[in-house]
C-alpha cells in the first residue's frame, strides 16, 4: 500500500493522524477504525481519541502519557487495521418533512438544480450517506456525499437562528442541525428526530462512519412523530 | 444533610461554573469547554484542599457578589481583583473562610483576565456527559448551561473539614514558571502550508487580542501570515492553543470552548504550561509567541505540577 500515513505532533498534548488528503470513504474508514481501536486500548494519559475526515486526534496529558509507548500503540493499530473492510454499522433511517416553512431554502435548491423541489428530495432521499465526522456543535455530523446535481453551496448571509431538526445541504455534504444555532446552510426540510438529546441512554443519534438514509413524511406525519416524541 | 449554596447577588460580567473540560465526546461534536487558565483552576482547588477536578467559578473581567448561607473556606487564583467580605479587605495568594450568612464581593481588578473561585467542596451543579463545566454556545453544563445570573442558587458539595491543615497553604509563586503575555509555541501541524518564514513572522512582534474574542478563541492582529498551498484544509480536530489562521492571514487563538473541528491550517499549537498565560490576556492586551523545544514545554509543565504537588501536600 502506498498510502499516506503520517503521525505529526499538534503541540505538548495531542498527536495528529493523517491518512490521504482526500474526502473518501474507505480512508474515512480507515480512521473511524483507528479511532476506535485506540479508545479500545486505553493507552495511559489517553484523554480523548477523535477521528475527522481523514485525520485522528489524539490528545494526552503529558505527565502521564508515554509518548514513544502511544507512537508504537498507533503504529501497532494501523497495522491491525489497513485490511479492515469498511465498518458495515447501522443504518439510520431519518424522516424529514421537506419544503415549505420547515424547508425554507428547498426553493433555492431546486432553482440551482434546474429542477422542481420534487426532484431535489427525490435525489436526496435516494442516496445512503456516510458519517464523515461530527463537529461545529455537539451531535452535528457531516454527512456525505450529496449527488452532485443537488449540491448547492452555503447560503450567501448565513441565518443568525437555524431552528433545531433542520435538515440542509452544503455543497456535497448534508446534515442535521441538532440545537437552535446560527448556520449558512441551505435548509430543506425538518426531522422530528433530536440528533442530540442529553437526557436520552445515548445521547447521540450519528456517530462516525455511521449509514443514514433520508425519507420524505408528511407534514401530519412529522407533527404525529414530534407529539409522540414528546408522549413516548 | 443541607450541603450549603452561593447565593448571586451580582453575577459579574462572564461567571460560569468550569472543571477541568468534558473530555471523550468531541467525536461526537461535542466541545471540551473547561478553564481557560487550567493552571490558576487547579491552584485554586489545591489552597482549600478539593481535587483538582472539583468545579470552580471563572470570573471574567468584572467580577460577582456571592451570598453564602454556611461558612466555607474559599481561595481565588488567576486575575487578580480586590475583594471583600462585609467592608474588610480579603487577602489573595491563600485560603480565607467566608462566614456564614455573608458576602463575598469582588472590587475593581489589578491584573489578568480571569479568576477562579474555588469552594472547599467544589461547586456542585449536575455532572453532563462526566463534566459540570459550563460551554454557552451549546447551553451545556453548568447551571442551567449559562453564564451565571442574578437571583441563582449554586449548591456545594459537603466541605470537608481538614480546615486547620489547609489555613497554612499559600502560592509560593517564584516556584512556576509563567511570564505574562508570552506564550511560548511549538510548530504544527500544519507548518508545511505556510512559508518558510511564517515561524519567524509570529516571533516578530507581539499579537494584540482583538475585541472580538471569546472563550472560543482570540482574534489576534499583528504581522500576517502567509499560507504557501492555500488558506483551506479538509475539515480535522483542533487543540486549545491551536494557531489556526484562516485566509486574511491573522491568526486566530483556539480557546477552551472552541469548536472540535476546523478547516484553517494551524501554523503552531501553545504549549499546555501556558495556555492559562493565553486564558489571562483580555481584548486589548499583547500576546508575544515564542518557539521552543518540547524538552522546555514538558520542563515548564513539571515546574507548574511541582508547584502544585507542593501546595495539595
């Protein structure tokens, strides 16, 4: 394999993971697993093991982290780990009422695409998308990647308030806003389902490397889902 | 058993409730929040006797008055304020009770940023995701996941009685190593996209912290940076201390409530003895980075751990 694998240092307390400077599910892949088997080995003065797009974190306090003990763990791990399949996990399934109010910009997206807002749901309904990663705000995943037909860019003023369950594209990713935040992504529809919820046994719906799938409801289907929600 | 409460009679400018970070969650997007002078948290929780992991109050700028109903031991450490409790003068560096039914009342501040106020105790709001650390962009943790207002009530965990022991403890301050406004760097891990001199250019003359900067990071104005590959990397985990520097060339200060990932490439990280040097400067102040070894990174954080080892006893 002539991949890229570098460990670089990211100050006194973390060590950076890269693997190919690409957006690609197989190195994705390829870091979710590394991530995951280090948190396994609960390697001394570990604090946290984070992975991204095609990068992990590690971060570590110093006085208790062996440093040439965590090198030799990572390099160890990705040895395990380069023969790995692409983690077969879950598919969650997300119904989104899309457009009108719930969707505000699914207007916006259609005329990008030249097409009606039927078919921008049907192409955004038909694809299986992967976790890539979480950040920007807790149980945020970005999730990818969108057909390229549908992949409107960022809107031009973000909006000061995203209401939470919003579903929207950016470019060739999508995603859930998961709290009530600013966001400059085209939003085109709403999920009754609370990508995080701090009072649930698992506080989070995406987890990296995660498949999710997106289905249209109705509007008195996805006001059905909010009210059990909150009735269960 | 009633464990005590701090009544807010003033909140302060930014109070909020901070341990030392929800750590094991940011694969999951969520942010570690914490200290921002983690070094000033930890001393103020080894004076009155807690476990450095004990929640303490950071006090921004313009600090509380803070109503307690029993008598506690208290320490404050980082940004130094005058204080008082009933018109009499409090003194700084060491423990000092506060009597039941009285008030503790921050004044005009000497130096520094921010402040921490630890109780013997701790400060005991609900523990999220293992932390009771306060981040307000997502409304986690804390009390109620806010910066502290009027007319709220923080309960206390049981004090723990060793008071006598604990009334000698002082900060021997030649013991650590910190210079205020230097901030010393390591390279990394993005220094391959910037040019040859850009480790120099940081050197070159001190970075002023912006007025629009928060417990997420400092805008920082001074000499520029330029990027040599272009100014976007693909989304990656991001440090306290990181350098990230965005197109325009000023380089941005990744704070305690920073976001977990980014996209800008970071030129170099500050090391973990002085990221609290960094948590003290205020909007207005100068910060001057300064290379160094991560020999001289890991000498300066045993410094700071000898200090406190020496104080806990």
């Amino acid at each position: 394999m002539n991949d890229v694998f570098r460990i670089l240092p990211a100050g006194d307390a973390a060590l950076l993971v890269e693997f190919d400077e690409r957006v690609d599910e197989a190195i994705n892949a390829r870091a979710v697993a590394l991530a995951e088997k280090l948190r396994i080995s609960r390697v001394r003065g570990v604090l946290d093991v984070v992975s991204a797009y095609r990068t992990v974190a590690i971060y570590f306090d110093p006085l208790q982290a062996d440093r040439s003990e965590l090198l030799a763990r990572i390099a160890a791990l990705r040895a395990d780990a380069v023969d790995e399949p692409v983690a077969s996990s879950e598919l969650i399934r997300v119904p989104v009422c899309y457009g009108a109010e719930l969707g505000p910009d699914l207007g916006q997206v259609a005329r990008f695409a030249g097409m009606t807002e039927n078919d921008v749901v049907s192409i955004h309904t038909a694809s299986t998308y992967r976790v890539f990663m979480l950040g920007f705000a807790p149980g945020f995943a970005y999730m990818g990647k969108v057909d390229t037909r549908i992949a409107a860019p960022r809107r031009d003023m973000p909006r000061t308030r995203v209401p939470a369950g919003s579903v929207a594209i950016a470019g060739r990713q999508t995603g859930v806003y998961p709290l009530e935040t600013p966001g400059g992504w085209q939003l085109i529809g709403r999920t009754p389902l609370k990508p995080f919820d701090a009072r649930a046994a698992d506080p989070f719906l995406f987890k990296p490397g995660a498949r999710v799938r997106f289905e249209a409801v109705g509007r008195n289907e996805y006001e059905r889902m909010i009210t059990a929600g909150h009735d269960p | 058993m009633n464990a005590g409460s701090i009544y807010v009679q003033r909140p302060g400018l930014l109070t909020t409730v901070q341990d030392l970070g929800r750590w094991g969650f940011q694969s999951l997007g969520v942010p570690v929040a914490g200290p921002m002078d983690p070094f000033a948290h930890c001393l103020a929780n080894a004076l009155v006797g807690n476990d450095r992991r004990a929640a303490t109050l950071e006090i921004t700028l313009v600090g509380p008055e803070l109503e307690f109903d029993d008598e506690r031991l208290v320490a404050v450490a980082g940004a130094k304020f005058d204080m008082t409790i009933g018109g009499a003068g409090v003194p700084s560096g060491c423990p000092f009770v506060v009597p039941a039914q009285s008030r503790l009342r921050f004044g005009p501040r000497q130096h520094g940023a921010r402040a921490y106020l630890a109780v013997e105790g701790g400060i005991d709001v609900p523990l999220v995701l293992g932390s009771r650390s306060t981040h307000v962009p997502s409304a986690m943790g804390g009390h109620a996941g806010r910066a502290l207002a009027r007319a709220d009530r923080l309960l206390l965990g049981p004090p723990h009685g060793s008071r006598t022991r604990l009334a000698s403890r002082r900060i021997a301050s030649a013991s650590f190593d910190r210079e205020p406004g230097r901030v010393r760097v390591l390279p990394g891990p993005q220094r391959d996209r910037f040019d040859d001199d850009a480790i120099d250019v940081i050197q070159s003359a001190p970075y002023v912290v912006a007025s629009e900067s928060d417990r997420m990071g400092f805008r920082l104005l001074g000499p520029a940076l330029r990027h040599s590959r272009g100014a976007e990397i693909i989304s990656e985990p991001t440090m306290m201390g990181s350098l990230q520097v965005p197109g325009a060339g000023q380089p941005l200060l990744l704070m305690a409530d920073r976001q977990t990932t980014g996209g800008y490439p970071k030129i170099a990280t500050a090391i973990s003895a002085d990221l609290g040097v960094a948590g003290q400067a205020a909007p207005g102040d100068a910060i001057s980075f300064k290379l160094c070894t991560p020999g001289e990174a890991l000498a300066a954080l045993i410094a700071g751990e000898r200090a406190l080892l020496a104080i806990e006893g």
